[in-house]
C-alpha cells in the first residue's frame, strides 16, 4: 500500500470525530437562534422572526467562504435547511404555496425556505394572497414569469389590488417529466398538466404523442392526482410530484428548452433591508400621450438605475387603460434609486410600490 493513502480504518475515525464536532457546532448555532428569539422578544418582536435580508446575507458569505470541494450551490443548501431548522426553534413559519403537495411552488417554497415550515396548499393564486392579507399564513409563494411561456398575468393581477409586498424571490430550473402507468408511448390516450407546462413541451408531445388530448388544469400535481387511477393517461409535472403520487416515470426532462426557469416571488408584510444585491418592483401608470412612457423611464437613466424588466397590463379600470410593472435593480432605501424613484413619481399618474428585496441567492 502506497504510504500516501491513509488506511481505511483510520479515515472512518477522522470521519466520526468530525461527525461529532459539526454536530457540536450545529446545536450551538440552535442554541444561539433561541437566544435571539428571547432577544427580539423582549424587544417587543412578536411578528415573524424570518428577516429576508439577513438570510439573503448568510447565504452570500457561505458562499464567499467556501473553497471546496463541495460546490457553493450544495454548501448553500446545507445552510439554508440550518437556518431553516433554526428558525423553527424560534417560531415556525407557516407558508401558503399554490397547490395541491407536489407542485413546483412546493419546491420553490423549501429551496426559499428549506424544509423546517409548515406548507399550506391553496387552489388558487388569488387565494395564496388572501391567506397570507388574512393572517392564516406569514408568507406565500407564488409564480410571476416564466422564461420560456414569460409572465404569470393572474399574480400580476394580485399585485395590483393587494396590500402585500414582495418581500423575496426564488428561481427553479423546470425539469419536466411524463408520468404513467403504461410503459408504452403508444397506449397513451390523454395528457393532463397545468396550460404553461403544456407549452413548455409542445414540441416533445407533438412528436411523441400527436394524437393523445391535452387537457390543461389547475397544476402539475393535480394533473399526477388526476391520472393515479386512470391506466391509459399521462401527466406532465416534476419529480416530487412523481414521488407523492407514487406514479412511475416514462420520460425525463420533456421540456422543449433546456433552461426553462420559473421565478417566483415571497409575499408578505415583511419589509427587507437593503443588502446590496437586491431589487425593487413597481406598478405605475402614465398618460395616454405621445412620449410618455420615454419620460417616465427617463430618470432611471438619468440616475444610472437599471431597470431589469417592464410589463405592460389591463389596469382593470377602464377600457384600453394599462399599467406598467417595472423591476429595476437596487432598493429604495438606497440614495440613487430613493432619488431616481422621488424624481419618477412625478412623470406618472399612478405610483404603487410592491417591494424592495434580496434577489435569488441560487
């Protein structure tokens, strides 16, 4: 045996001790996060203890200070279900998603927050929102683009009427899969999935299952809910759906674009300090008149503030009357977006701000 390779044995003992020692470490970190719940307690904090901002911070330097050889993503991960496993010795959170269990709002929900919250179903977006307005949940996770089908108009809409703020945001790769019963192509007669996600594989059924139907629903774990029972159909949804439905997997990674990601935002009444990596999103309108929208955006420029993404929308208050929702980089708290925002409420009739916010860690 080479003198370089350390025996067996040996590295199972080195491996145990640290095994010890990082358990050691992780009820210290726990025994820290009580202290600072009786902390925020006795400061008067009786609302929810998660600070965006502050986990956003976390996350980030785990991954300024890892050098391997796990990769950040995976070092990242780790944390965020330590953290998550934290927050829950200080209060348990309770997150509204769009359902029903299996759906990519699910997964969203416990990479955003890791698995140590209580998950609450709900059938709809508008209803994620009035969970959330009502108290019955902190938080609540929903879908707003898509970057291959682009913007979910129904969040939108919630946006425009809702007294919540976005409060974070979350992206997930989209790995679409056909779930069945049949182990041939061939025998299947009808396809269920949410509409997006027949979309973002047009192109796969259309040559692999021309003739089954295509019936659109509510989500991707109803559709695998759906087709428990039902011997001859297929449903398009993810692996967790797969998992809780116990349906077999013909088809892998379906999906027409390879990068197809959804991001989805966190609604709540949290408010998120600025941490240097964040966003700001708002619903704005302007006059009907020729110029108009160049002068609304002009001072964005003028300040030096990206702006990410505008979308245009029904206002809901007048026929061919639209608003405009506006992402741009940075927070409001911050001197040049606070002056570039005090500057372009003035060119608009209508001003709502939705939330400044850490963006996606990973």
């Amino acid at each position: 045996m080479p003198l370089s390779i350390m025996p067996l044995a040996e590295l199972r003992e080195k491996i145990d001790a640290v095994d010890a020692q990082i358990l050691q470490l992780i009820n210290q970190r726990a025994r820290y996060a009580e202290e600072v719940a009786k902390t925020k307690l006795a400061l008067g904090e009786n609302g929810s203890f998660y600070r965006p901002d502050r986990e956003s911070l976390v996350l980030r330097r785990i991954q300024n200070l890892n050098t391997g050889p796990l990769s950040d993503e995976t070092a990242m991960r780790f944390f965020r279900e330590l953290m998550s496993a934290c927050l829950a010795l200080e209060k348990p959170l309770e997150i509204a998603f769009l359902g029903p269990e299996g759906t990519f709002t699910q997964q969203a929900t416990f990479k955003h927050f890791g698995h140590a919250v209580k998950t609450i179903p709900v059938a709809n977006i508008s209803g994620v929102f009035n969970t959330v307005e009502s108290g019955c949940c902190a938080f609540g996770v929903v879908p707003i683009e898509n970057s291959t089908e682009g913007v979910i108009s129904q969040t939108l809409d919630c946006l425009l009427t809702s007294t919540l703020q976005i409060c974070g945001e979350v992206k997930i790769r989209v790995q679409q899969n056909l779930l069945t019963h049949v182990t041939e192509l061939n025998e299947i007669t009808d396809v269920y999935s949410h509409a997006q996600s027949l979309a973002q594989c047009r192109q796969w059924l259309e040559v692999n299952l021309p003739n089954a139907r295509q019936t659109p629903v509510s989500s991707n774990a109803e559709a695998a809910r759906l087709i428990k029972d039902n011997p001859k159909s297929a449903a398009i949804a993810g692996i967790v759906a797969a998992a809780i439905y116990e349906l077999p997997i013909l088809a892998t990674n379906i999906e027409d674009n390879s990068n197809n990601t959804t991001r989805f935002i966190i609604i709540g009444n949290q408010i998120a300090a600025p941490t240097g990596y964040d966003k700001t999103t708002l619903v704005v309108s302007t006059d009907n008149q020729a110029g108009a929208l160049y002068r609304m955006l002009e001072p964005f420029a003028t300040a030096g503030v990206d702006m990410l993404s505008i979308e245009s929308r029904p206002s809901q208050q007048g026929l061919w009357d639209y608003v405009f929702f506006i992402d741009i980089w940075g927070h409001s708290d911050s001197e040049q977006v606070a002056h570039a925002l005090s500057e372009f409420k003035t060119k608009v009739s209508m001003f709502k701000y939705l939330g400044s916010y850490p963006q996606a860690v990973f």
